[in-house]
C-alpha cells in the first residue's frame, strides 16, 4: 500500500507551491487525491509518482540534430522558392 501523504508533503514531492496544488483540485486537474470526510485531502505516493511520469517529456538528442541537417532536396526546394514568381522583388531606386 503506498504511504498518504498531506497537501504539503505532496507539494515538497512535486516541488511546487502547495497552492498550485489547492488549485488543482479545485479545477479538478494535477494528480489524483483522496478527500477523506469534508477537509482531509491526502496524496497517495504512488499517484504522484505515476503523474510525474506521465508528464515526462522525452527528447532524443539524435532525432533532433538529424531533423537539423539539409537534405540536397530541400536545398533545391529553397532555390526553386527563391526564383519564385510570385515573389514580390525589392526594387532599386536608382
């Protein structure tokens, strides 16, 4: 069974203000908690754990540099917009 903990414990879990909590549950969002008679409010571990990990974003250093390169094909794309007729041309005023 995993431990109860009080809003402000929660909070020091999540590291974030114990109102931002106090809103949540309010606006029905953040982790699940246990509102236990009409004032008690407690957080399983576990919850917390399980929102933290769910909230996770994951990045790939990788993908993102590979995303970055230019390929010869998007070179010519590049060129072929740039000779665009459509493409409104400064004129020189001389």
């Amino acid at each position: 069974m995993s431990s109860l903990l009080t809003p402000t414990k929660a909070a020091q879990f999540l590291n974030i203000p114990e109102g931002t909590l106090a809103q949540w549950r309010s606006q029905r969002r953040g982790p699940p908690f246990i509102k236990l008679e009409s004032r008690l409010v407690r957080y399983r571990q576990s919850d917390l754990e399980n929102y933290l990990s769910k909230h996770a974003v994951e990045t790939n250093l990788t993908t993102d540099m590979l995303s970055l390169k230019v390929s010869p094909n998007e070179e010519e794309k590049k060129e072929s917009r740039s000779n665009h007729p459509w493409k409104s041309r400064r004129k020189s005023s001389c």
